[in-house]
C-alpha cells in the first residue's frame, strides 16, 4: 500500500480500489435487521401508549368507565410486553444476544400469550356484534372498546410476530462463523 502522497502504481488510475474495500454479508445483514427489529420495537411502544394511558385512567379515574369495560388482565400482559420491547432496543448498539434471547422469550410468552387470551375473552363481545348485524350499536361504549381492543390485539400478534422473526434473524446472523 502506497502512503497518500507517495508513487501510485503505474497504469492505474485509481479506481481499482473495489476488490479491497467490502464490507462482509453478514455485517451489512446485520446491519438491515437491527434497523428492523428497532423499528418493529418502536412501533411496540408506539401502540402500547394508549394501552398504558386506559389502564392509568382506570386506576386514577380521570374519565368514569362502565364496570364491564375496566382493563382485564391480558391488559397487563400485553403492556407488560412493552419492557421486552427496551430489551431489544439496549440489545441492538452492542449486539447483546441475552438480551435479544430475553426479549424473544418474553415476548412470546408474556406478549403473544396476553394477545391469545385478549382475543378470547374479546371474541364473545365481536361475535355478537358480527351476527346482529345493527352497525348503529358500534358506537355504544362497551362494543365500540371491544372493537377497538380486538384490532389493537390483531396488529399486536403481527407486530410480535415480526419481531420475533426479524430477531431471530440477528441472532443468526450475529452466530455466524467469521471466516477468514
């Protein structure tokens, strides 16, 4: 390698410099998914904020709630999901894998499993809705919350499950053997 100012070889005009400078598959993979996962962890936060706000308003009584619509407690579960969300966000600047692990696991269990039973115990309010049929009564507190919570659970489960995907991606690809 010739210092900066020195001789450059002769018959080169310098832009063979191509084959020397790359960057590894793995990092630039690495790379992309870490953007992914912090993304997907975002959004996690993002939409757990009116899940924190309603279950604050029910212990601190700012808007009076009918006893049938106060927080269940797959509404904790799932808020409680949130803390795996900050496991993958410290993971990510210094490629923590006990930390992704943790976050995988907890959400599986605490996230997925809180969503599973909120859509249980949501489904028999939707069910009849759907098969009434009277659209007017959506906007009736009881069933317009029951609504609302079943789609927050729905892009629950896909946001979950993309992290969990994307995760394990970044746990694979920060185990890949360093060649030489």
């Amino acid at each position: 390698m010739a210092s900066r100012g020195g001789p450059r070889a002769v018959g080169s005009d310098g832009s063979d410099f191509t084959h020397r400078e790359q960057v590894a598959v793995r990092y630039q993979t690495s790379t992309l998914l870490k953007s992914k996962v912090r993304v997907c962890a975002y959004v996690n936060l993002l939409v757990s904020l009116p899940q924190a706000a309603y279950i604050a308003n029910a212990h601190l009584n700012y808007i009076l709630l009918p006893p049938v619509i106060q927080p269940g407690f797959y509404h904790y579960m799932i808020l409680l999901s949130s803390i795996f969300s900050l496991l993958y966000i410290m993971a990510l600047p210094r490629n923590k894998k006990l930390f992704i692990q943790l976050g995988n696991l907890g959400t599986l269990l605490i996230g997925l499993g809180g969503v599973m039973v909120g859509l249980l115990v949501q489904f028999p309010s939707i069910k009849q809705f759907l098969v009434a049929g009277d659209f007017k009564k959506i906007l009736q507190p009881d069933i317009f919350l029951a609504v609302t919570w079943y789609i927050v659970l729905k892009i629950k489960i896909i946001l979950f499950i993309q992290t969990i995907y994307y995760a394990r991606k970044l746990q694979a690809t920060w185990d890949a053997k360093k060649t030489k």
